[in-house]
C-alpha cells in the first residue's frame, strides 16, 4: 500500500490464487503508480570466475556507479560451454547491459565512461 502522512493512497491487493505471485504488490508495480513515466534501470548480467581479478574490478566498477547485477558464477551456475554459447567468449568477466553483451572489465569501465 502506498501511506502519505499516515493515511493509505492507494492498496494493492493481491488476486486470491496459489503461490505468491506478486502480481500487484512487487515494487515495479508501486513505483509506476508513483512516477509511470520513470524509465527502469537496464538489467545487468555478469559472467565471473571465482578468484579472477578482472571479475573483481568488473564488480567493483558496476558497485561504484550504484548498479545492481545478477552474477553468474562459472563452474558453480554455469559452465565454459555455456559462457562460449551465450557471449561467444571464452574469457571472464563477460558483462552484459539490457541483453546487449559490453565484453570484459575494460569494455564495461569504457560502457561506463560513456554514458
């Protein structure tokens, strides 16, 4: 629900069916009732190897700039053959914005500058 000053603005109530669905009540739901023309953040995804410094730096740049990412960890949520089928790469971090691949820490730090 959304409060001003302790009085309830607007209720978002939930359909009654199995599950959690979370087909009204999600943020993405309340924050286009406040401002529907708020443009979304582009989605991030990176590709990481566990130990890898070039992972780390990637991490580190899109955690400076305040973005949230999913990260894909290979050898434990994925594999090689997966990273090389998806990014065309063999190499880590492989970092993609909005669906569209960016490439490595030094792709994503020029991406970054550029925006």
């Amino acid at each position: 629900m959304l409060v001003k000053d302790g009085v309830i603005q607007k209720m978002f109530i939930e359909p009654e069916v199995e599950g959690d669905p979370f087909e009204v009540s999600d943020a993405d739901t309340m924050l286009d009732y406040i401002n529907p023309k708020a443009a979304r953040p582009a989605s991030v995804c990176i590709f990481t190897l566990p130990g890898c410094p070039h992972c780390a730096r990637a991490k580190a740049l899109l955690k400076e700039k305040g973005i949230t990412f999913e990260e894909i960890v290979l050898m434990q949520d994925a594999t090689y053959t997966s990273l090389r089928a998806i990014t065309g790469q063999d190499t880590t971090p492989q970092v993609f914005v909005g669906g569209k691949l960016i490439g490595d820490d030094d792709a994503l730090e020029a991406y970054l500058r550029s925006r």
